[in-house]
C-alpha cells in the first residue's frame, strides 16, 4: 500500500501542474479567477500525505453534502432503535473527536433499511442504515466502518473524482460545481449530477462506487483513526472478514462493489497496517478496547 501511495505521489508531483494549466487554459477565465482557483488545488491528504487535485472549493462541497443529508432524512426512514442509534452517535463522538475537524458541524443518523451500507458526506455528515450494524458486532466494528467513511470524506475523495471528471471532460456537465462557485445558476437536476461524485446517486443514498485506490486509502486513514480514538485496531481485519461472510446469499446489493478490492485482501492489508496502529492505540488518552456490544 505504501509503494502505491508513492507511486501516485510521484505521478502527481510530474503531472498535477500540467493537467490543472491545461483544465484551467478550457475555461478561458481571467488570470485572478485562474490564479484563486489554482490555489484551491494545492493540498495533501491527511495521514497518508498524499499530493491531491481538488479544484472544487471545500466550502461548496461542504454545502452540497448537507443539501444531500437533508434530503436523505426527509426521503428515508430515520431507524427508532435505541440501542442502534446510541451506539452509532457514540463512536462518532469519538471519532469526530480525533479526526482534527473540529470546524465539521458533525451528525449523525441510522436510517431503517436493510441495506449493509453507511456513507459520510463533506463536512462530517454520517449515515448507517441498519442492515451493517449487526455485522460490526460491537463499538469497535462501528469504528471501522465509520472511519473508513469519515476517511472519504477528510480526504475530500467525493472533490477529488469530481476533479477529474471536469479535467476528463474539460468542464462539461461535471464542471458544476466550479460553475455554482463563479456564480452560475444551476438547475436541480445539474446539482443531483455534482453529488454522484460524492458517492451518492441521483436518487439520493444510493451509493456509486468510488476507485479502488481510494478504498484502500480511506481504509489506511481508518484504522488509524479508530486507533487514535482509543478502539481496538485489531478489530478491523476482523470486520472484514464477517462481512465477507455476512455477504454470502445477501439479497441486498454489496456495500462495496466487486471493482473495489476483496474482503481478504482488505483484511490482509488492514493486518499489515496493525504494528503501526497498535502503537497509536497504546498511546489513546481513553482505551475502549472493542466496546458495548451490538444488542
């Protein structure tokens, strides 16, 4: 994972200023308008410190996330399990706690359905749906998924895509965003077609894939993250192989899709980041170990 994350650095360093002149050079915007936008594109991820083209401005994706969350609350079931809902508001506190956004007005929501799903939109917008809880098991099961998530979303993953779907398409209809931020009207189906970058489709919590690159860093930022918030790392190879099994006869579409890595190579990773993670649990102010269990 390590020499991957190299590899893209590398390739980012050699091309990102290319690619952003030549997106940029489409546009036939003014040299001040060019020269705010290019500063939004200069960042590194955190954790993984990987080198990033982002050329939508936090801000709008921050605004699009919480227009997609409410939408999602009015049009879904909000789950009345107590204990699935404390438990889930509780290790989310805690992740929030550690993930240095405190400028995220953080929330949370269980949404009654089946589906073994969860998601975190821009600006700390949580959402599980009932259907994965059983498979977390317990508080530090619910810390894998949610730090997994929260990782998409501290590493603005959902920008990133919509980034280079405007350079692909050099603008186009994916340039959305960057025209909402010059102040061009969008109509409602322009702005569905912005969030399908942040995983979230036309008909809202539907989820898109993202790359395969992507799932394995926010599984990298995850497990330190968890660890961090003082839950047990070991937990996270374990939860992936449940959910390997917890899939098998599912009538429910898979959480993760077949394009992204496979359960037992994401546990086998996840293994591999252990010694690291270990070290930053031992370190926690709190310890949790695996917590309550799910009831």
């Amino acid at each position: 994972m390590r020499s991957e994350h190299h590899f893209r650095e590398v390739v980012d360093s050699k091309h990102e200023g290319i690619i952003r002149r030549q997106f940029l050079a489409q546009l036939g915007l003014s040299a001040s308008a060019v020269f705010g936008i290019a500063h939004c594109g200069c960042r590194q991820t955190p954790i993984t410190h990987r080198r990033q083209l982002t050329l939508v401005p936090e801000t709008q994706e921050q605004q699009m996330g919480l227009t997609a969350f409410e939408d999602i609350r009015k049009k879904n079931t909000l789950s009345t399990n107590k204990a699935y809902v404390e438990i889930v508001e509780r290790v989310g506190k805690r992740l929030a706690a550690v993930s240095e956004r405190g400028d995220y007005a953080w929330e949370f929501a269980v949404i009654a359905d089946k589906t073994q799903n969860a998601f975190c939109l821009p600006g700390g917008k949580v959402a599980f749906y009932e259907g994965i809880v059983p498979v977390c098991e317990n508080e530090a099961g619910v810390a894998v998924v949610m730090s997994h998530e929260i990782s998409h979303a501290l590493a603005r993953h959902g920008g990133e895509r919509m980034s280079q779907q405007m350079v692909e398409e050099k603008v186009g209809t994916n340039g959305i965003a960057l025209a909402k931020y010059l102040g061009v009207k969008m109509t409602a189906d322009q702005e569905k077609l912005a969030l399908n970058a942040y995983n979230v489709g036309a008909e809202y919590g539907v989820m898109l894939p993202f790359s395969r690159f992507h799932e394995s860093e926010a599984d990298e930022m995850g497990i330190h993250l968890m660890a961090k918030a003082g839950y047990d790392p070991n937990e996270a190879p374990k939860f992936w192989q449940r959910f390997s099994g917890a899939k098998k006869g599912a009538t429910q579409t898979p959480w993760y899709a077949s394009t992204h890595p496979s359960d037992e190579t994401r546990a086998e990773n996840l293994a591999k980041l252990l010694p690291e993670a270990i070290s930053e649990y031992e370190a926690a102010a709190t310890k949790y170990g695996v917590g309550v269990a799910v009831s």
